[in-house]
C-alpha cells in the first residue's frame, strides 16, 4: 500500500532571466515570490503557497516553455509501477525523482512527499 497526490505545478521557463519570469507569473497567479523558501535557489523560484493549496514553482530549462505537474508519494518505485500499468512510460530515474510521460505526451514527475500533511487528501493505493 502506498498513497500519492497532487503535489506541484511547475511553470517551465525556457528565458534567460528566470527572476522576471517569476515576477510575473507572482503578479498574474497573486502568490508572490517566496525568497525564503529553501527551494527558491539557482534556477527555481517558488511561489508562495497558501495550506492546503499545490505548489508553484518556476524553473529555468533549456527545453520548450511548458507545465509540468508533480505527484508526491511516499513510495517512488510503488507509484511509478501503478502508472506504468496505466500507460505511462518512465522518461528518466534521477536521485530524487522519477521523470515520466502520460500516453498523451504530457511530461510528469514522481517526486518524494514535498507538502505537509501528507497524506491528507492523498490517494491509497493497494
């Protein structure tokens, strides 16, 4: 058994200045730039996020400009095999997080818990 949940929305930003593109989506979201949180470093930038509500978080890539979302579990490997049974198929296995594409083309990842109160309004899965 294991439990996963939304847990971030990534705003990927292929530009040379991640600090403007923070700003804006800060003014356009209403969340402002959180300077102090530990994940607000090189190329990330977090905004701040009211209880209860997903992460954003901006990062400087190479990559086209997209967004991406997050799903947090307690067991990486249990995760990564229930969505594979559904279609998806593993992109890259980093230290820290699974990268992997829906059957839509859509890229995710499958990250350690990040939010407190896991698992609340997290899914169990057998």
């Amino acid at each position: 058994m294991h439990h996963s949940r939304l847990c971030a929305l990534l705003i990927d930003c292929n530009v040379p200045d991640i600090d403007d593109a923070a700003r804006f989506w800060a003014q356009a979201l209403g969340r402002p730039v959180d300077m102090g949180h530990p994940g607000t470093r090189g190329n990330y930038r977090m905004l701040e996020t009211p209880e209860d509500e997903p992460i954003v978080q901006l990062q400087r890539v190479e990559h086209e400009s997209r967004v991406h979302l997050d799903i947090e579990t307690d067991d990486i490997p249990a995760e990564v095999a229930r969505l594979e049974k559904l279609g998806a198929q593993v992109v890259t296995r980093l230290e820290r997080w699974v990268v992997m594409q829906a059957p839509s083309g859509h890229r995710f990842c499958v990250v350690r818990i990040q939010r407190p109160g896991f698992p609340k309004n997290a899914n169990r899965w057998e």
